[in-house]
C-alpha cells in the first residue's frame, strides 16, 4: 500500500436482486438477497487542482448526485475528484445500482487515499459498513443494509433480526439491527425484467411508512412478508425452483397490498409466469424491475422484451466488489 495513494484505480461492484423480503427487511423482518453478474464498473481518479469532481466529465451536484457526494464525505476527500461510471443495469431499476456505484466508488477512493490496494484490500465488513453509511445519509436514514452488504461481500445474503449460520457482521442503526449473513446462492438462473420505469428507493420507503405507522394491517402484511422470505430462504437452500416460484407470486401480491407495485410491474409479472414457476417485483417498487424463476429462462426473458421491458438472464451469487 502507497503512502500516497494510487493516482486512478479501478473497481467494479454487482448488480443485486432481492429474491424476498424488500420493504419488510425495514422492519426486521428477514430478507434473502443475491450478487448477479451484471456489473457496474468505476474508475475514480484525482481530478485538476481547484475545479469540481465530476462524473462522467459533468460537476458533480451534491443535490443530484446525493451517493457520490456522501461517498466522497465519508472516504474523507476533500480534492477534486473524477469519476467514470459505466452500468450493465440502468440508475433506478431496483437492482441496486446506487448500492454498487457507493461500494465501487468508496473501494476507489480509499486507493486513491492509500489505503487499499489488490495487495491490502479493504475488508469487505469495513466497506459495507461505510456503504451503508453512505447510502442511508442519502436517503434520508430509512435503508436496509441489505443491497449494500450483497454487493460488497458478493454471493447471496440473508439478512434477520438473530445471529445463525454464516454470521457475518450486524449493523445497527439508532434501535434497528440486522444480522448479515452469507448463505450459498441458489443454482439456478434467474430472468430479471425491468419495466423502465425509474423507482425512487426513498420515496417508496417513505410511502410503506406511512402506511404501518397508519393501520395494524400493514403491519400484518409486513410480518406475512417475513414468513414468505423464511419459506423462501428455505427453498432457496434446497433449489426448489416450483416452491420458489409460488413464493415469489405470494411476495408480489403482499407488495401490491402494500402499495409499492405498478401496472407495468404487474403486467411483466404476468407475462413472465406463462414461462415461469412464479415471478414477483424486486426492489423498491414503483417501478424499477421484477425477476421470475423459470426452467426456460430465454423464453421468459423473450416474453418480457415483447411486452415492452428490458431483460436479462442472470446468474446468482457473482462476486463482489473488487479492483479490476
Ligand atoms: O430499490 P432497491 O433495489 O435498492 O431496494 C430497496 C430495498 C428496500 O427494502 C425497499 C429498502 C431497504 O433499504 O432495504
């Protein structure tokens, strides 16, 4: 490791999808996550003395580039610096772009401060815990650590209230504490579609909130949500893909009830089911994407396409983040 830094570096981080549990996980309830192999790949380097960082040569606006400016706070930099971001999946899609782009960019910026190298990594705990800083202080407070510990650590991540079988770290947030853990990635390949439609993580958060803080049935729901990602996480051990499927349409309705699915998520979750044994949105909601566990992957994702979405055919538990 230099004392001085390295003058640019390198890095990518994964895409995710959150197979169950999303918006329930804000609660405590448990949530099984995955790395794909869609990457998003960051090159950070110093930029000129006294002008502005950028991103993708355009200044960096705190107010719109709310990760990338957390990010920069917490690594402590104070120069100038450039960033280049190339993405396999679009910003907003619900498949963990800002989530990637904050561990990426943060595994950049510690090379450039001299603190991490290919030969003296960073720990992949004390990136997802500054990851997740980050990303909470960019929305408001409200996030999981879910998406930022599956794209740090890679492979597949169940997150719950106890500690059990492949403990990794707990994160606490004021009275909130989740329990990370690495599980192995279920052997199947999963279709992912996106409707695009752009969800904002923040607004739908916000949204499921003031629902539970509101009625007792919303928070019904949200324990129901608990139990389908303790069946699911279950079935995911064993590559049930026929029970994953069901649980996956019982996890889509309850996040209709709860408000954060929209008629083209609806519509690609139906289209992708005549080739899947369920499908359900991933995410956020309010746009952003599905996925839908099929035998006949190809056939699914040609169906999402012709109803007008993006897809691709993943595989689950890709690395995560590290220097190219
Ligand atoms: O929008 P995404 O893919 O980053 O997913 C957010 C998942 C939520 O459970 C809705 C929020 C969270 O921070 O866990």
């Amino acid at each position: 490791m230099t004392a001085t830094g390295a003058a640019a570096a390198l890095t990518s981080a994964p895409a995710k999808v959150i197979l169950f549990g999303e918006h329930a996980v804000v609660y405590g309830e448990p949530a099984v996550a995955a790395a794909v192999d869609l990457r998003l790949r960051v090159r950070v380097a110093r930029g000129p003395a006294g002008g502005p960082s950028t991103i993708n040569d355009a200044p960096l606006a705190s107010a719109y580039h709310h990760y990338l400016s957390e990010a920069l706070k917490a690594a402590g930099e104070d120069k100038p610096v450039a960033f280049q971001v190339e993405a396999s999946v679009p910003g907003g899609s619900g498949l963990g772009s800002s989530a990637a782009l904050v561990s990426a960019s943060l595994l950049g910026l510690l090379a450039l401060a001299g603190k991490a190298d290919r030969a003296s990594p960073v720990p992949r705990e004390t990136l997802a815990r500054l990851a997740y800083d980050v990303e909470a202080a960019a929305q408001q407070g409200r996030a999981s650590p879910t998406d930022t510990t599956t794209v740090t650590e890679g492979g597949a991540i169940l997150v719950g209230r106890e500690r059990g079988p492949g403990f990794l770290w707990e994160i606490t947030r004021g009275e909130r504490r989740w329990s990370l853990h690495k599980v192995e990635p279920p052997a199947m390949p999963v279709v992912i579609g996106f409707t695009h439609e752009r969800g904002r993580t923040a607004t739908e958060v916000a949204k499921v909130a003031r629902f539970v803080a509101r009625t007792g049935f919303a928070k019904d729901v949200i324990r129901e949500i608990g139990d389908v990602a303790r069946e699911g996480a279950k079935a995911a051990a064993r590559g049930d893909r026929a029970q994953l499927g069901k649980l996956f349409d019982r996890n889509h309705n309850l996040l209709t009830i709860l408000g954060v699915s929209t008629p083209r998520l609806n519509r690609l979750c139906e289209v992708a089911r005549r080739h899947a044994h369920g499908a359900k949105l991933t995410g956020s909601g309010g746009g952003g994407s599905m996925i839908a566990v099929s035998d006949e992957p190809e056939a699914c994702a040609a169906a999402i396409r012709k109803a007008g979405g993006a897809a691709w055919v993943a595989t689950l538990g890709a690395q995560g983040v590290r220097f190219e």
